[in-house]
C-alpha cells in the first residue's frame, strides 16, 4: 500500500498523521477541534484514504494553528505517499451537491501548489470553529502537497453545508486523482517525465 506517516512538532503544535492511499476511508481523526474532525473524517471517508490524525495545539489562543500543521502535515503525507507518481491518475474533478450548497473542486496533484478558492461562508462561525479556518486548511493542504486546487461554491446558504460539501467535494477529487490508471500503471503521467 501507498502510504506515510509524518510527525510535525513546534511551540504550537504536535502533530502525528498516518495516511493509506490504497485504503477504504477508514479513519479516527483527533484534533482537538471537533467541527475539523468531522471534516476529515468527510475526508477520509470520500476519498477512500485511510486516516488517523492526531493533534495537540494551542486550542486555547483558537483553533488557527491546530488546522492550518494539519493541514501541512497532511499534505506532506499526501506528497511522501505519493512518491515518483507513478500510475497516477493525477487530475480529479467532482461537483458535489449537499443540500442548499454546490461546491466544485478540481485538481492536479502536478507538483506545483496553486490555491483558487472561492467559496465564502455566510457566517463567521460554525458553533465555536471560525470558517475562515476552511481556507487556510486547503492552502496549507495545497502548499505542502504539491496540489493546484480549484475551489468554488456555487451556490449555498448554510456555512456548515458549504464547508462540509467543500471537504467531500475535495476528498472524492482526490480519489480519482491518486488512483491507479490501469491503462498507463507504470508511468508517471506527464509528457515532461516527471511530476
Ligand atoms: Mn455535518
């Protein structure tokens, strides 16, 4: 199985992330921040990438720090697991409705971050968890694993549809993106050779 594990540690947090591409979206996220563990686990699930997550922050101060290392740590995960890229699909696209919000999300896993988001949240807050967090995950998630990630909300009226719709538009994006291409397995699918 295609897989990492990444330890991450500073004076605001204390990370551990083990992650399976080849998994079925098993997953037991603990980060201290329980808006952001129901998102990864939307992630995990939908992506099909086995997950454990673990994270210790400075919650205290807000949640800032704790979601913007995951992110990182999940990206370097994503980026380590994912080795030459060999057999990849490497492009994956997926519209996902939740009931009032539409959420696209489009990516590369091309070696080279790119962040377009647009998908602003009607409210501040999701219970205590700040929305503008959201963001910051997907850039953290896209600066450290390599990805060009495109995210817009077309449409929607509740912040806690949106960014939910968001984590598994992206999640089942990734699917298709890290997959095995059957068809072209043993090579990495760029015409420059490399990703
Ligand atoms: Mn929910």
């Amino acid at each position: 199985m295609r897989s990492a594990t990444i330890t991450r540690k500073t004076a605001e947090t204390d990370i551990s992330v083990e992650i399976g591409l080849d998994g079925t979206g098993v997953y037991d996220n603990q980060t201290g921040v329980g808006f952001f563990d129901h998102m990864l686990d939307q992630l995990a699930r939908h992506s099909l990438i086995d997950m454990t997550i673990r994270c210790t922050g400075d919650t205290h101060i807000d949640d800032h720090h704790s979601v913007e290392d995951v992110g990182i740590a999940l990206g370097q995960a994503l980026s380590q697991a994912l080795g030459d890229k060999r057999g990849i699909r490497r492009y994956g696209a997926c519209l996902l409705p939740m009931d009032d919000a539409l959420v696209r999300a489009a990516l590369d896993l091309s070696g080279r971050p790119y962040l377009v988001w647009n998908a602003e949240m009607p409210t501040q807050k999701i219970g205590s968890f700040d929305t503008e967090l959201v963001r910051e995950f997907f850039q953290a998630l896209s600066t450290h694993g390599g990805i060009t990630l495109h995210v817009d909300a077309l449409h929607g009226i509740n912040s806690h549809h949106i960014a939910e719709a968001a984590f598994k538009a992206v999640a089942r994006a990734l699917r298709e993106a890290v997959e095995t291409d059957p068809r072209k397995s043993d090579a990495v699918p760029s015409t420059k050779g490399a990703l």
